[in-house]
C-alpha cells in the first residue's frame, strides 16, 4: 500500500464507552485503506492467460448437389407448412408443445444457466451477516466457612464477515465463461432436439400416410384378383385354361393378403407413435385421417454452406464446446500464478459480568494473503496437460461435425433429386398403364379382347400405382431429411411456445463468428 498504516495499540479503558471510543477510531482510520486496497484489486482483475484455438475446417464455397437458386422462399423455421397439410403440422405443434424430450431438453438448458450463475458469483466477495449470545454462569464455595458466591456472564454480539478471491489472472472468469459456454451447449440441444422431434412427427406421418395409400391400392388389387380368380375358374371348367393358370391366380392373391395384416400393424405403430411424441399414451393416440392427395414440396434452393452451418445447432454446440474447454484451459493455466485473497470481519458487542462494569465495543479485522504454488506432485500441469488434450478433442469433433453436416446436405439434395427423377419416370409409368387398361376395356367391349386382358391390365396399373406411393413416400422423407440437414426447424425470434424455454435467444452469427476464437 502506498500510505503508511499507523499501528495502532490496544488498549481498553474501565468502562466499556472508553472501549468503544478506541475501537471506533481505529475503524476511521483503516476505511481509506481499505477502499485503496479493493480498488487496487479491482484493476488488477484482468485474464493475462492467453489461448491459441487453431483455425477450424475449411468450409466450401458452394454444394455440389444443390439446384440453382430461384425466387421461391421456403420458410425453413416451419417447414412442415410447406405441405399445406393442417393434420400434419397440427402434429407437430402438438409435439413440440408437449414432447417430454423437449421438456427434458428444457430442463438441462435452465441447470447449465444456473450452473453458470453459481460459477460466475465466486468472482464477487461473498458478505455475511453474524449474530450470537452466550450466558455463563458458575458456583464458587470457600473450603472453610461455605460461603457460597454465583457468578453470572452475559455476551452478546454481532457483525459482518466478508471474504473474497480476487481474480487476478483470470481464473473465476474462465471458469465462469465456460460455464456460460455449456449453457450455450445446452441451448443448442434444445434447438437440436426440436428439430429431430418434427422430423420424426414428419417422418411417421408421412410413413402412416403412405401405408395407408398402398394399403387401399393393395385391397383393391385384391379385389380385382378374385375377380380374376372367378372368371379363370370358369373358364378352367370348360377346359379353356389350364390349372396352372388358376393357381398363379391364388399364389399373388395369398401373397398380398399375407402382407395386409403386417401394413394394418405398421400404420398402427406409426399412429401409436404420433401419440407418444406428443406427449400422450400410446392407448389414447387418435385415428388417423384418411389419406390426402399426395404433395411434396420442392427442394429449398440457394444454400450455402456457411449459411447451413449457421443453422445448424450441432455444428453451433460444437463451437461452443471448444470456446468452453478453451475456457477451462486458459483456468488450468491460471493454477500456476499467485492467488490473492481479501478477508474482512466487523464485530459489535457487550459483555456483563456479574460484579464488574459491563464492556461494550466494536472493532474489526482486515486481512489480506496471497498463494503461489510450489511443489504439487505435478498436478498443475498434469491437468493442463489434460484440458489442452480436452481443447483438441473439442475441435476435432466441431470439425466433424462441420464434415458430416456439409455431407449430409449434399446426400439428401441428391437422394431428392434421385427420387425427383424415378417419381416423374413412374408417373409416365402410370399413365400409360391407365391408357393401356382402357383400352383393354374398349377392346374387350369391341370383342377383340377377353375379360381376363382387361383384369390383368388393371392389375398391371395398380402395381404401378403401388411403386409410384412407394416413390413418393421416399421422396417425402428425402425431404424431411434435407430441411433438418439444413437445420430447419427453429427460428431465432424468441419463439418460447415452440422451444418451451423463456429467455433471450442467442444471437445468429455469421460462419466466422462460429469459429472458435482465442481468449
């Protein structure tokens, strides 16, 4: 300290006010000295440990599956809107209102929110009140006559206690940044989980509606079938086709009819499921509405991949991963530099004594002490040897998250574009089946044809059809896979009723701002 502390004697008078008079003054005199020496500590408090992050993976300028830009919007925070389906987006409003991973989801962001909360007060002093009382008393008894004498004490005071770790180096603060940082973590897997749990309400729904489609095609094949069946049988009678014939006829009848009952089960489990993800259980899931003409969205255009990785919540926690374990090693650095500490204790009291004048008085204690590490079996080190270790593994795995989401999105534009193709290819397909089928009707009314060219063209259609459902089931989940593998599915306006947690959002950075930076 740059003034010089007068030592002070202590001395205490008969009565308690001289006592107190003493005390008071000395506590004057020390109040200068202790704001020099708090002011001095609060300047002092600044991180002079430094970490270097290397630079994270390179990001391509475009995708190479991707179609060329054009001026339709798609609303990716939303995109189950996209099909104009309000059974379908009614589902997902329900889920995510009621999902019990999102509730779960919820719960962890608000524990690392308050984990963070109790690693950043250890960076302030901490202030107690104290308060107590005592009574004495005791029996003294002469050896010779008896006389008996009873002594009595009283005591009663009361005070304030403070004591403080000042962060001279930065080791509270990294430690409290980290945990910030984990409730970044946290908040992207919330995010992350909203978007998996509408991708699975899409994804059943969508399966559910596709099962139900084929399995009204399939009954309808099967009725034609036995159509079939009838008319083969009786012209078998009369010896115009042989058994062979007849027993093909059986063979395809009992073979999609031993597939029905496994449809039947499959729409179930995907009603069943709905259920659950909406948070209710499985014996109470709703009868599914019948099917809707079939509708997929067109492929969202003009991504690119840092605008993706922007959105991505598991590319963002994994950033926020490696600024936390940045944090935490720029604290394990900071073990090897001196501690400081600043304790202070004020006290007020009285104290009686039967016979003697009672004492009253206040004083305090002020104390400051520092810590330097010397000899710890290699601990200090061995633990930034770790963390360091921890840093590495942390950016490995943001840059594999960077890889396999840019994977991702390439797999599902090309896996669209693919099925975009069969499904326009099968619509051809199914076309001229239809055109085949009424002219075998038209051919059959001219008696150019017979009952069983008709039936069979029927049957040729419905098959058909069956592949064309199957083709667009598949082009609806290709779909519901390149809106998450573009992070679609949340929006950052403090959308609290679809995220279940209240708060202030964290703000969309650009690519370069996700990188992870150095303390």
């Amino acid at each position: 300290m740059s003034k010089k502390v007068t030592r002070l004697k202590y001395t205490r008078g008969i009565k308690g006010r001289r006592w107190e008079a003493v005390f008071s003054k000395r506590v004057s005199c020390w109040r200068n000295e202790v704001v020099a020496v708090g002011i001095a500590m609060l300047c002092a408090c600044t991180s002079v440990v430094k970490v270097d992050v290397p630079p994270g993976q390179e990001v391509p300028a475009r995708f190479q599956e991707a179609p060329a830009s054009d001026d339709v919007q798609v609303d990716l925070a939303n995109w189950w809107n996209e099909w104009s389906d309000p059974a379908l987006a009614q589902y997902v409003v329900e889920a995510l209102h009621a999902n019990t991973d999102l509730i779960i989801a919820q719960a962890r962001v608000r524990e690392a929110r308050a984990l963070a909360a109790i690693t950043e007060s250890t960076r302030y002093p901490a202030i107690s009140a104290v308060a107590g009382g005592a009574h004495g008393f005791g029996e003294m008894r002469h050896p010779l006559d008896g006389y008996d004498d009873s002594l009595g004490l009283d005591s009663y005071g009361s005070g304030v206690t403070a004591s403080w770790e000042v962060d001279m180096f930065g080791r509270r603060s990294s430690d409290a940044q980290a945990f910030v940082q984990m409730g970044k973590v946290a908040q992207e897997r919330l995010r992350g989980t909203r978007i998996a749990i509408a991708g699975e309400v899409a994804k059943n729904y969508l399966e559910a509606q596709g099962l139900m489609r084929r399995f009204e095609l399939l009954c309808r094949r099967v009725s034609t079938l036995h159509e079939l069946q009838r008319y083969l049988d009786a012209r078998y009678r009369g010896g115009y086709v042989t058994k062979y014939d007849l027993s093909r006829v059986h063979e395809q009848i009992s073979a999609i009819e031993a597939g029905l009952p496994v449809l039947s089960s499959d729409i179930a489990v995907r009603r069943r499921r709905l259920a659950i993800l909406a948070g209710k259980p499985a014996q109470e899931a709703s009868p599914l509405l019948a099917p809707v003409p079939f509708r997929v969205p067109s492929a969202p255009t003009g991504e690119i991949p840092s605008t993706v990785l922007e959105r991505r919540p598991d590319v963002r926690a994994a950033a926020a991963s490696v600024r936390a374990q940045a944090a935490r090693l720029g604290s394990a650095k900071a073990e090897l530099l001196p501690r400081f500490y600043f304790t202070f204790i004020g006290l007020d009291g009285r104290v009686r004594f039967d016979g003697l004048p009672t004492l009253l008085g206040s004083g305090g204690l002020i104390g400051i002490g520092a810590s330097l590490p010397i000899f710890d079996g290699g601990r200090i080190r061995s633990n930034i040897e770790a963390n360091d270790a921890r840093l590495e593994a942390a950016l490995a795995n943001y840059d594999k998250s960077v890889l396999q989401s840019l994977e991702e999105v390439d797999n599902a534009y090309g896996e669209r574009r693919a099925l975009d193709g069969r499904s326009k290819a099968l619509n051809k397909t199914v076309r001229l089946s239809r055109l085949n089928a009424r002219e075998a009707r038209r051919l059959y009314d001219g008696g150019q044809r017979t009952l069983q060219d008709v039936l069979a063209a029927r049957i040729d259609l419905l098959r058909r059809q069956d592949e064309l459902v199957q083709t667009q089931t598949a082009q609806g989940l290709a779909t519901v896979r390149l809106y998450l593998a573009l992070g679609g599915g949340w929006a950052n306006n403090g959308d609290a009723a679809s995220e279940r947690y209240s708060g202030d959002d964290v703000k969309v950075k650009s690519h370069a701002e996700m990188q992870p930076t150095s303390r």
